[in-house]
C-alpha cells in the first residue's frame, strides 16, 4: 500500500518549474539561516550574505565549494571541513572511495541520517520495491556509504534486506537461492562479475528468480549497453542510482530507464558547460553542481562534483525533475585528448561491453612525445582483440592497441571498479 510519503513523492516530481524554484529557495534559505552560525567553513566562504536570498539571481553569484575545500585540516582535523556542528553531534561515520586523491572522512547526524534513508525512497519507488520484497546488498561492510543507506532504505521500506558482507561470490549466489531474494544491489561491474561466476559454476542466473537490480557506486547502469547486458545475464530490469559520501544519495533511474533523474527536491542542480565554463544547454557536456538542502550536519553549496553529464528538461513527463541522459557520463579528470579527440574511460567501457567474449578490461593513459595515449587490455575468450581494436577505430575514430592477456589475470571489483590507470 502506498502511503502519504510515497504520494507527496509524486506531487514533488511534478511541480511546475516556478513552483519548484520556490520550493528550493524556502529551502536553501532555511538550510542557510540554521549553518551560518557555526559551519566555520561557509561562515568564511559566505561572509557577508544578506539573508534570506530573495532570488536565484543572487544565488548564481555564491562562491562554488570544491573537493579540495573539504580536506582543509584547519576546521575540524581529519574529518570534513563542512562540519556544522561539534563531532560529539554525529552518529554515523563514512568515507570517500579515495580514487581520486585522499579519502575523506564524512559524519553524519541522526536527522542528516534520516534525511539520507528518506531521499532514498525516490529509488526505490523507481524500482517499485513492496515490503513483499528480498533484497540481498552484495556489498562489504566497510565505510563505503552506499550500502548503509540502502540497507536503511530498504528496512525502512518494510522490505527484506540481507547483507552480503565478508562473503564470496559463491557463497552470496548460494544466498540468492536459499533466500529466494527477487531484489539485488550491487556496483555494474559487480552484477557482472557475479553472472559470470554463476556460469562457471553451472549456474544460469537467469534463472535464480532476481527479478529487478538496483545498481550503484559506479557509473553504467544508465548507458543503453551496459544495462542491457546485465539485463540480459540476468533476465531482470535495471534500476540505476547514483549518490556520493559527501553529497547525499541524489539520482534515480528514469521510468524508461534512459538516464537519471537529480531528485530537485533535495537538491539543486547546475549543468557547467565543458566547452565554455557558463550555464549548459539542454543536451551539452556539462559538469554536475549540486547544493543539498537536507543535510543540515554536512552541507555542500554549489559543489563541483566533477561528474559529466547531458541535461534534459523533460515536457510532457509525469516527472519534471531534470533527467540525464545516459546517467553519469565519465568524470572531468579522466578526460583524455588523444589526437585531438576527448576520450572518456566510460565511453571506451560500453563499446568493450558490447562484446559478450570479452570478460573484463583495463585502460591505461600514458604520455608519449608529450601526447597522451591509450593502451587497452582485455580478457577475451575469442582472443582476437583486433576485431575490438576495430570496433574503438569505427567508434572513436582513433587507433587503440588493444591486447589480450590470460582468462582471470585481471582483478574483480566488489565496489567501485579501478579499470583506468592514469599514467600521464
């Protein structure tokens, strides 16, 4: 049955575009009267503000809020700089995945914790999730986020929710089965990684009854091919999110599955266009910027998440939320120019995921007379990688070499995969 939260959801998605405006300035405002006292680290950045803001005019010309701003060791040691409040508050302890530059420890308070398991619900509404459910969480039990907040999510949802931690992929397949569970969560590569174990073992995972995959921790699930193909290894639909430790879980999959839509409720989104640094055009790479309005322990104002992605403003949709089209992108500092050609580590994955011999890969940037270059490894049970090397020639317009190494040589990801090695 669906209740009241689930319907001030829907009311939320379709709120005209004025209305929303308006719900995100009362919002903003109020996030920004309540932090400015105390958040040492907006108090410097915003100094000076006269409150409240009476029009997103004057929130265009707020300063932007950068990774690096959250390691500055002079407001609160190791933890995050954004901190609002005294370390004794908080009660929940993350981290950054670190691959890009030092992990950063994040807190959060037991309102700032609801308001992550309650943002959540616009996932799990996408993948109409029933408290009839079983979902298993293929996840470790370390500090990445993601897991956490879905396993609340999931609970909170009157659902099934078994963790996969310390386990083998063997042994979480064997999970799937004695506990019949129809839902699984886990990273893209993960959902991959796990069909193929089950056919080394003389298991069809198409036919262990998961019928829906919540996918997250990395991009994919919302480009065409890649969805497809653990659709397919596993006869069910996937439902991608995307969320990041020191932003909040703010992306949904689409009803048709095309991209993801920011849930602008809890956020504010900005599209900073790649070619020319101003506000993006419907369609144009663009970096994401998000300020979250919920996570009053924790915020972030007008942060620059390096994710890449194409805005589109649905019209005639149910949801009005801003979709991005194919999900996240790739990440402004994977970006190659290789011949004069940009070269993204995410659009080199999906034409390797095309093909169904190849089993796992791994790039690799280098510098060669001060030009950068790309160098792929694959693990092909063809053990051709000229006819791949043709396919990225034909797609990117650009030669790659491409080589195969030996069948299980390259490493497994259980969570974020590192398949992109930047040697430059």
């Amino acid at each position: 049955m669906k209740d009241a939260a689930f319907f001030e959801r829907r009311k939320l998605e379709s709120l005209e575009p004025w209305a929303l405006r308006q719900h995100q300035l009362a919002r903003l405002n109020a996030l920004l009267a309540t932090i400015l006292p105390t958040n040492r680290l907006y108090a410097e950045k915003l100094d000076g503000i006269s409150l409240p803001l009476e029009s997103f005019e004057q929130f265009d010309r707020l300063p932007h809020t950068f990774k690096e701003e959250l390691i500055d060791r002079r407001h609160h040691g190791d933890f995050a700089a954004n901190l609002t409040y005294p370390v004794e508050r908080y009660v929940r302890y993350h981290q950054t995945s670190g691959t890009s530059g030092r992990p950063i420890m994040v807190l959060d308070t037991a309102e700032d914790w609801n308001w992550w398991v309650n943002t959540w619900q616009f996932t799990l509404d996408a993948a109409e999730i029933t408290p009839g459910d079983r979902a298993l969480l293929a996840f470790s039990f370390g500090p990445f986020i993601g897991f956490w907040s879905a396993f609340d999510a999931l609970t909170r949802r009157g659902a099934l929710a078994a963790p996969g931690g310390g386990m083998t992929s063997l042994q979480r397949l064997e999970l799937i089965r004695t506990l019949r569970a129809n839902i699984l969560l886990c990273t893209p590569s993960y959902a991959l990684h796990l069909a193929e174990v089950a056919e080394n073992h003389q298991l069809d995972p198409r036919t262990m009854g998961v019928e829906k995959l919540i996918l997250s921790g990395e991009p994919g699930a919302s480009a065409s091919i890649i969805r497809e193909k653990i659709a397919t290894c596993w006869n069910a639909q996937v439902i991608d999110h995307s969320g990041a430790t020191e932003v909040g879980p703010w992306g949904y999959s689409d009803s048709e599955r095309r991209g993801l839509h920011v849930v602008e409720s809890e956020f504010i989104a900005e599209f900073l266009s790649i070619e020319h640094g101003g506000p993006a055009a419907a369609g144009e790479l663009s970096e994401l910027v998000l300020t979250s309005l919920g996570r009053y322990g924790g915020p972030l104002i007008r942060y620059r998440t390096g994710d890449l992605v194409r805005p589109q403003w649905p019209a005639g949709y149910a949801n009005r939320f801003v979709l991005l089209e194919g999900g996240v992108l790739g990440r402004t500092d994977d970006m190659m120019i290789i011949r004069g050609v940009n070269v993204f580590p995410s659009a080199v994955e999906q034409i390797l995921r095309s093909f169904p011999e190849v089993l796992e890969y791994r790039l690799r940037a280098f510098k060669a007379a001060q030009l950068d270059q790309l160098e792929v490894e694959i693990e092909d049970r063809l053990e051709q990688p000229a006819r791949v090397a043709e396919e990225l020639r034909l797609r990117l317009g650009l030669n790659i070499e491409v080589r195969c190494v030996t069948i299980g040589s390259l490493p497994r990801f259980e969570g974020k995969g590192r398949r992109f090695a930047d040697d430059r």
